[in-house]
C-alpha cells in the first residue's frame, strides 16, 4: 500500500498519477486541510506537520511514502528519510530529473511557494544534476490562493502572471511547476514565458519514479485494489473539490485528528 | 489583563486600538500563525482552535478577552461566552454598531472571507440591529492573499477588488470590511464603491466597545503596562510585520505550542 499526503488537495494530481501507473496498488491519501497550506509556513512547522502526517499513515500500513507536497518536499524529506522505516518520495527529485531529461543542457528555472524557493531545495537539487544553479528560481505566492477561486484564466491570472514571471519571457528551455496548484495555471503561464518554454509537473514525475522502484502487491487480481481519501477538516468541501483534481468522484472521505483537544 | 487572539498578524490593528484606548492596561497577544489561516476553514476546525487559543490565554490570567478574527467571532464567539468564565468580546457586533450609528437607515454591505460571509454572523447581527438583512454579504477571498503579498495598491489590486465589487459602485451608504486584512486594501476598495460608501473597520470598533466595559487596572501608575506578543510559529517573520501592523517594534516575541506532538 502507498501512503501519499499533502496539505490539502493539489496532491490529488499527484495520486491519480500514481494510480494511474500502478492500477493494481491500494491507496491512502491524507490531506491536512485543516493546517493548509504549508507555503507560508517556517521549515520547523512544516516538518512538525510532515511528522503527525507521515505518523498517521504508517499506522495505517503503508509501505511506502509518498510527499506530494512541493514544500513539505523541500522541508521535511530527509528527516522522514531518516526517521521512517518505509521509503519515502519526494516530488522535488523527480521534478527536477525530469526536466533535465526533457531538456539536457538548457536553462532551468523553477517556481514555487515561499517556503519552497526559500529552502533551497529546487537549486540544490539542480546544480546537483547538472553542475550549475537553475536560471531562476522564484516564489510566486498568489498562485495557490488564484488557483484555488478557480480564476486559472482571464485577465487578472494572466496580470499576475505576468508580474511574476514576465521578464522570463522566452529565457528559459523549462520551467519547473515546483507546486502541486500550479499546473492549474499551466495555459496563462505557458502564455507568459512564451513557446520556447517546456513547463514540468514535479507531481507527475513522482509517478514514474515510483513505478520504477515499486513491486506491485503480491497476488493483484482482476478486482480493483482498495483506496482511501482522509482529510484534517471536516471533508464537505473537500468531496467537492475531488472530483476535480482526481477525475472520478470518490466513494467516500473520512475525517482524521492530528491534534489532540487541549480544552 | 486583555487577551487578545487572531488567526495571525491582522488582529495587531485591533490590539493597537485597544492600547490606545486602555494605555493602562497590560496585554497578551496570541497569533496562530503556524494554522493562518482560519478563513478558508470549516466551523468545526475554527471552533477547536480558538478553543485551544482562548485556553491557553485564560491560563496566563487574562480578566477579559477579545476575538480579534473576524472567522473566529463569526463561529465561536457563542461557544467561548458560554464556556469561558471571562467577558469575552468579538468584533462581528462592533462592526455592526459602528455602521448604523455612522449611517441610521442607510444601505448596508458587508465583505469578509468565505468563512466568515457563510457564517451569516454579519447578516443576523445587521437584521437584529436594523430589522433588515444587509444590501449585500459578499466574500472576498484572494483580498488576504493580497494584502500579505503587499500588493496592495496598483493595477492588480484595482482589478481584483472591481471583480468582487464593481457591481456595488454608488449602491451603498456603508461597507463594513468585516476581515483585520482589509484595512490595508482602504484605498483600492474605496475607489471602487465609490467616494459616497463610508467604509466601516471591524476591528477598530471593537476598542471603544472594551474602553466602554473595562475598568483600568487598579493601581495604575506612570509605569507603562507589559505587554507580551505570543505566536505559534516561529517568530522571525512575525517580527518584521509586527512593526507595520502595531505601529511600533516589539521587544521579543514569544513561540508558544498549541498542539502536543503525537510523534
């Protein structure tokens, strides 16, 4: 069983990948909607949460880890590494690998929450892979809350692009969507760094990466393979939201407590 | 002793009126920024911290206490007053106040996060003060993202706030900004509604209500009062902004715990 958590939705991207890859494998994703989002939040509180997140799965029996989110990637990966019993994937190698791969010898850049860019884990990650510091990497803040009102076109995304990332135009071979929102805002920023720009998902390229490491179950059948959907908040708005980010309307989400009452 | 809590840095305007309404006064604020923020969330999840927020401020010995964030008053003020043994104040009633006294019998709007508007907090208190729900309760959800990225004013700004609320241009005589954040986007805001639209802060009202209420400290000297600034997260990004929202430098900030690790 594979274990994915995010803090909150845009990992759904993330695990329909996975599933998609490996049909036969169960599944359990946690969203910590009630702490979202980690982009905003310091390294010690993000590896706090990655921590109560990773803790909760393993319990559950998972024998893998996924960390769909971009920050908590950058944040938190080599202490669950270190700490945990299971392997665990990030999605900032496997992002950075793939764009590599797509483009050898070109201009890197990278975009992410503050949390991420600050971290230097993109940029280490890159010169790492190929000798020399990406070309840019940038934090792009209101990306995640444009993504989540669902105004991914039109004027105003396309002014914030802009803002963000219209010097880049045509200075780049690939741009890393180093957040799990952004390809949401793939068009508008495809338009603003101009053709020539390759964008890569960082949570797509996880996928493949773990269906290169992963045996499937032992004695996979015909009959489809068990998948759970737990959340931190209660799951209302979060069924709504599903549908969307995974392509198929879950039978059910559950409402987990990583916090015990104080009161 | 005041306490006062807020999702994160917002309700320092709500506790810098407070200090320049009761200068005798000591206080203790508490921000949660390591779970800021709280107008994306459900009641339940709101409920659970402010219960946490409000327990631990009754423990450090607070006479009185004053829910700083809108989505806190909106969905918990009910539950803190009727478990708490200390006058407890939000600013959802204030705010109202404020605007029919400013504008008897005028047309009403009121704008704040999309845990707030759900809430209907707002539109009750406006109907049990006037007889008549508001002209219009609206949420507004990328003006926090907004104002913490500093875009404040200029094209970007001006864009957002005519999407949400160009349709309301010359239709009434008070908006009330019914989130700590909106203050800081007055201007764009104004500019739109147009100049006959009084805009109404939530927060600020909230201290003439408590100098109203409060009796000073006993004993009261020259001395000045202390004054303690708590977060959840770690301080060091707090205290850059502390300054633009209190108005003056703090001397240190203090992190505090609010949830037991389960690791």
């Amino acid at each position: 069983m594979i274990g994915v958590f995010d803090s909150g939705v845009g990992g759904l991207t993330v695990l329909r990948a996975i599933r998609q890859r490996l049909p036969h494998e169960p599944t359990i994703y946690l969203g910590d909607t009630a702490r979202v989002p980690y982009g905003t939040k310091s390294p010690e509180v993000v590896i706090r949460y990655s921590r109560n997140n990773a803790s909760l799965l393993l319990r559950q029996g998972v024998q893998m880890l996924v960390v769909a989110c971009n920050t908590a990637s950058a944040h938190a990966l080599e202490v669950l590494r270190a700490e945990l019993p299971v392997p665990v994937f990030g999605v900032v190698e496997p992002g950075v690998e793939a764009a590599v791969r797509a483009r050898p010898g070109g201009r890197i850049g990278v975009i992410g929450t503050a949390g991420t860019i600050a971290s230097g884990a993109y940029q280490r990650a890159i010169e790492a892979r190929t000798g020399t510091p990406p070309t840019v990497a940038r934090a792009c803040p209101l990306f995640v809350p444009l993504a989540e009102e669902g105004w991914t076109e039109g004027p105003i995304a396309e002014a914030i692009a802009e803002r963000y990332l219209g010097d880049l135009r045509g200075k780049l071979d690939v741009l890393i969507l180093g957040c799990t929102h952004y390809p949401l805002l793939r068009s508008v920023i495809q338009e603003v760094v101009g053709p020539n720009t390759l964008l890569v998902d960082s949570g797509a390229s996880v996928a493949e990466v773990l269906a290169a490491e992963a045996t499937e179950a032992k004695g996979a059948t015909d009959r489809p393979p068990t998948h759970r959907l737990l959340v931190t908040d209660v799951p209302a708005r979060f069924e709504e939201v599903v549908t969307r980010f995974l392509g198929e309307r879950p039978e059910r989400v559950e409402q987990v407590d990583l916090e015990p009452s104080l009161w």
